[in-house]
C-alpha cells in the first residue's frame, strides 16, 4: 500500500520551528520575510523586530557590512555560499560576541517572481574560540625566537599575540636576569617591550623599577602562578600606585592576564596581556598565555645571564620551604610566602596518624642565612617530633628544647611558632602557639569564631616554660588561617585590628583558597623588610559510615568476637579482599591490650582515599616495644606482625590512655600474599 504523500508545508513548519539552527528567508531587498525564532541568538527576540527588516537592524553588532556583500553575491551569481566565517555581538546578548557560519542559498522565485534567499546560521563560537588559540599559539611557536636578541624577543612575543589575542601586550625582565623564585616585592624589572606604544599603561619602555605592591604582578612574582585578573575601579590592588594604573581605566580595561616567564624554576620576568573588547579573558585563555610564555621564556634563557650568587641564595631560600604539600581529606590547604628577607619564616603541613593533619607556620629571629639555616633545623624537628604523635603543648615544649641548643648566649629567643592539629573524624582542633600571633578561624558562614588560644613563650628562651592549648571543635568548611608578622604590615603595632582586617577578607570561605590568599595580600599589604607566610587550611570533616568505632571487654574471648565485627564492617564497605591481613592486626592489638593495658579496649577503623585505618585504645599509657622473639619463644611476634603487615604503625599517646594505630593500602596484591615468608601463617593464626 502506498504511503501517503508528505507536506512539504508541514515539514517546513517542523523545520522552522524547531532547528537549532538560524534559519531565514530573505526577499529581494534581503528583508526578512520568514525566520526561526528558536534559533540561538534571536530566541529572546520579538518577530516584529526580525520580519520585514534587514539583518543590521536587529543585529547591530555583526560584520553587516560583510554579510550584506556575501548575500549581493550569491543574489547575483545564483551559486550557493556555504560556511562563510562571520563575527560580531549577539543580537539577543550584545555582551556576547558571536562566530557565526552562513550558508546563503538562492531561490529562483520568492514573493511573486522576485529572487530571494534561503540563509542558514550555525554559531560555531566555542569552536572558533579554540581555533583562533590554536592559531595563536602557532603564530608564536614561529615567530618567537628568530634571534638571541633580548628586546627582539620580546617584542615578538608581542607582536604576536597584539590584536588577535589581547588588545595591548606588555614584557618586563628582570635587570639581573634570571632568579630562583619567589622573588621579593622589590626587584626592578624592565619594561622591555609594549603593544600598542602609549597606550593602556604609564609605564615607559625602558623603564627599570619594582612593581607597586601589593598587586597581581607581585603575586605572580612571588609564587610564579599565572592568574587571571578583573579589572574594576574598586579593585583593591589598584590603591597601591593609583597614578600608574589609572590609564588601564582610562582605556577601558576589563581583564587582564599576568603570567610569570619561568624555566626551570627560574624567573626571567613578566608578561602582562590587556582586554578592553567585549569579551574577557576566560580559562581557556589563561592556558594559551602560559604556553606563550613558556615557549618564549625558553627562548629568553638562551639570551640572558644571571649572577651565580644570587642563584644559590634563591635555591637555599627555596630548599628551606616544603617543596609541595600533599593533598589530604582533612583539609585543603594553600600557602602563600613572601620571601622579603633572607630569613626564617616557615610553613608546613604534616599528615599524622588517624587522618589528622598538623599545620605549622613559625618565624625565626633575625635575618639572613643564619636565620634560614635555623629556620631549616626547627622546621624538621618539628616535623620529627609531630610524627611521633605527641600532644600539641608536649611537642612545643620538646621544639622548645632544641631551640635551646640552637640559641646563642646574647639571643632573647630563637623562633616563634604556632601549632594546629585537626581531627577530621571528631572535627576537634587543638591549637598552641609559643609567642606567635594568633590563628583566625572563620565559620562557613563568614563569620569569625573568636578562641583564645593561651600565648606560650618564645621558643629558646629557656626556662622550661609550660604551653597550653586550646580544643575547639569546628564544623566542616571552617577556614583556619595561620600567619606570621609580616603579613600584618603597617597593623602590627594593634594585632586585634590586624586580625580583624584578615578575618574580614577571608569572610568568604566557599571561594578558592588561591583566591582569598590574594585578598589577604592586597588588604594587609605585608611588610616589605620582613618575611611573610600565610597558611590557609579549609577543614573537612570524614563521613560517618567511612568510621566504625567498637568499644570491647578487656576479655580474651572478645578477640574472636572482633574479628568476626571487623569482618562485617569491611564487607559493608566492600572491602573483603582486606579481611584477612586486618584480621590479623586486629587480633595482635585486641591481645596485646588484653594483656598489657587496662579497662574496655576501644576498637576503631577508618576507611579514607585509598587506605584503612586500625586503631586499638586502652587505658594504659605503658608503650609496647617491638622485639624480634626467639624461635624458642611461644609469643612476642605480635607487633613484629603488625609492622609486617602494616605500610606504617605507630603508638599515639594522650594524657588519659594511649593508641596504637595500623595503616594498610588499599591498591596491592591481594591480602592472602601481604604477610611475610619469614614465618610461618599456621604460628600467626595460633599467635591470634
């Protein structure tokens, strides 16, 4: 049976009311005589603005020009156009600028006999988008580098991205060449290279001096990150030289990107790209100026030579500090050190048993390489003595010891220093500090939760001083914000206003850490004749169903009894292939506070990234030895067990009981294989 024939009006109808494609129908006069009103770009237009009218006066903002000669054409040639490149703003976001194709399609007979077109629009922005940055980036990989010439370089480098890219371009190097980063706020960079000359800065070629500070391009000095920066008329960074910047308003500046020209962990300079065209610099954007800037920074090392002295002072400032620091589910961390002087302000962030999280920042006395060599010493014994799991006041008063060693007969004292260690499981924070500012700690909400955190006294100035912590529990998305002296400037003579300003800048804790370590910079406007660190810590907390707490009778039998929970508990997270070597550990800890401690023995376990946590607890502050049993003895393998089976394991004493906690893996062998050939299995499981 035949089928019935289509409607071509119908299909039509289909067509214009659905695609999402631009669809129009122009007459003669290349009016509008029909079109899609759900096509991107007019759907928030009225019809009585589109039909009958040309394309330029319901869409301003195109290269109407251009597609008025496109559509001539193909009127007057009767061949069709296809795919024909056209930009301009969006009729219905004059914010947004379009990259459009358009095809034009004559029609022998429109409206009465006269000619007419069919055009079809694709917006093909994004797509576009990503051609021209690759575009760019072809342009610099052939352009830049053509001589060793410094300043012709440079100005390749702008030559190439100016207009495409950026509408100005500006490259300062450093006079001395080359540096270590981070580089303090006052190093003079010139200004080596501008496009378009005059405009967008007051800043002259050839010019030689500091950046104003704080601003972006001290930031991306100091910690060699490219950034993308809005430019508004009150953006903090711009009080700090108003007559310097006040041509990037005048020019209608809206975004700029500051980019660090760096190799090898050297810094050669700076490239600063200007936006005043409608669109401002997005991430994708911020990827091509890196790649620009790497490829032409490696071309610049080639060209410049730096002092061999001021390389090894940078690579010990460098040496000194925590080269990373890790990723944890505790907190999110970020850091900000300015390095202004040579010497001693440190930071770091310590993982510890049972997912908790150590953050330290400390301040040595003095200045120079004496400072940082002291600052180096303190920074890893206190990182030894954090992992031995000490409570907080015992770990400042034996850093306190070491001090002592370090000072010499005239020093009042060695360091300052400031301790916080979190819980994400209990979300309880302990904080102690030995003459050290006070931490700000700031809710999710923005709003600072006041603590008094007792001040000890300095380390090193003897005595045998007794520090006092403070316990706070804290929900999760709290910010913890430690800090040295120098970071409150001008406002260290009132440290209560200081940490008043710094709470308020960090008043939005949901934004990036990066982020608010910027603000506090530009609001505090450290000191420059003093080091500054600014450690910021966002706390998580872990999900209860990932914690499995057993409180058990110091009983013999129990242990069976705990084997077969702890066997439970790991298929409830889906873990068995783990059962048999935690098995294992559980009955070694369970037996070993059955015998040795006293009271119920409190059984915990953890599952974070990757991990599995055992923790036994008892009343008994003894600690236990590892010892290597004779194989004449019936026991003392329990631990030697442990140890074998664990990646790490250790004893963490409180002032009322003690713990001792197993770590395993989660990604290695099978469990069955993980125990030791260096004895037998049918002995451990009688040992159990």
């Amino acid at each position: 049976m035949a089928s019935d024939p289509i409607d071509d009006a119908a299909v039509l109808n289909a067509l214009f009311g659905n695609s999402p494609q631009g669809l129009f129908v122009f007459d003669s006069q290349m009016k509008v005589m029909r079109y899609n009103p759900s096509g991107r770009g007019v759907w928030k237009l009225a019809a009585e603005d589109i039909v009958g009218h040309y394309v330029e006066e319901f869409a301003p903002g195109l290269e109407s020009a251009e597609l008025r000669s496109l559509m001539d054409e193909a009127l007057a040639s009767g061949v069709p156009l296809r795919r024909m490149l056209v930009r301009g703003k969006s009729p219905s976001d004059p914010d947004r600028t379009l990259a459009i194709e358009v095809s034009l399609f004559p029609l022998p007979d429109a409206g009465g006999g006269s000619p007419g077109l069919v055009g079809v629009v694709e917006d093909v922005t994004e797509r576009q988008a990503g051609a021209d940055r690759l575009a760019v980036l072809s342009r610099v990989h052939k352009t830049v580098g053509s001589t060793l010439d410094v300043r012709t370089t440079a100005d390749e480098l702008v030559r190439a991205l100016v207009p495409t890219f950026a509408d100005g371009a500006s490259v300062d190097l450093l006079d001395d060449g080359p540096a270590f980063g981070p580089l303090t706020s006052g190093v003079p960079l010139r200004r080596t290279s501008f496009a378009p000359a005059g405009t967008v800065t007051a800043r002259k070629e050839g010019d030689s001096r500091p950046f104003p500070y704080p601003t972006p391009h001290t930031q991306a000095l100091n910690d060699t990150e490219a950034r993308i920066v809005p430019v508004t008329p009150d953006a903090p960074w711009l009080a700090a030289d108003p007559d310097m910047f006040e041509p990037l308003l005048r020019a209608n500046v809206h975004s700029m990107i500051v980019v660090p020209l760096t190799v090898r962990d050297t810094v050669l300079g700076l490239v600063t790209l200007y936006r005043h065209r409608t669109d401002p610099f997005e991430e994708a954007d911020l990827d091509v100026a890196r790649q620009a800037a790497a490829t032409t920074a490696a071309h610049l090392e080639n060209a410049r030579s730096y002092r061999r002295e001021h390389m090894v002072a940078s690579t010990l400032q460098r040496k000194l500090q925590p080269s990373t620091t890790p990723r944890l589910s505790a907190v999110e961390t970020a850091h900000m050190y300015l390095p202004e002087s040579a010497g001693g302000d440190w930071y770091d962030v310590i993982p510890l048993s049972g997912t908790r999280v150590a953050l330290v920042v400390g301040d040595v006395a003095g200045h120079g390489i004496e400072a940082a060599a002291t600052m180096g010493q303190l920074r890893i014994a206190l990182r030894t003595l954090a992992l031995q799991d000490l409570e907080t006041d015992e770990l400042l008063t034996r850093l306190d010891e070491v001090a002592a060693q370090l000072a010499e007969p005239s020093d009042d004292y060695v360091a300052t220093c400031a301790v916080a260690v979190y819980n994400p499981v209990s979300r309880r924070c302990a904080m102690v500090r030995a003459g050290h500012p006070a931490p700000v700690i700031v809710d999710p909400k923005g709003s600072p939760i006041p603590v008094h955190v007792p001040l000890g006294p300095p380390l090193g100035a003897g005595g045998g001083r007794v520090f006092t912590p403070a316990l706070i529990d804290l929900p999760a998305g709290t910010l913890i914000a430690l800090y040295t002296n120098g970071l409150l400037g001008a406002r260290a003579h009132d440290p209560a206003a200081a940490r008043r300003v710094l709470a308020r800048t960090l008043a939005s804790p949901a934004r990036p850490l990066r982020e608010l370590s910027d603000d506090a910079v530009y609001r505090m406007a450290p000191s420059r004749g003093d080091d500054a660190v600014l450690l910021l810590a966002r706390t998580h907390t872990l999900a209860e169903e990932n914690v499995a707490d057993l409180t058990l009778p110091a009983e013999p039998s129990v242990v069976s009894t705990a084997r077969r929970l702890v066997d439970q508990q790991l298929a409830v997270w889906h873990l068995e292939g783990a059962a048999y070597t935690t098995g294992l550990i559980v009955s070694e800890l369970v037996t070993n506070a059955i015998r040795y401690g006293t009271g119920p023995i409190k059984l915990r376990l953890i599952h974070d990234s990757g991990r599995l946590l055992t923790e036994v607890t008892d009343a008994n502050s003894t600690s236990p030895h590892l010892r290597h049993a004779r194989e004449s003895d019936e026991g003392g393998r329990g631990l030697y067990i442990v140890m074998r089976l664990s990646t790490r394991w250790g004893v963490r004493h409180s002032h009322q009981d003690k713990t001792i906690w197993s770590e395993q893996g989660l990604g290695g062998e099978p469990d069955t294989q993980a125990a030791p050939e260096a004895f037998d299995m049918a002995e451990v499981e009688e040992l159990s």
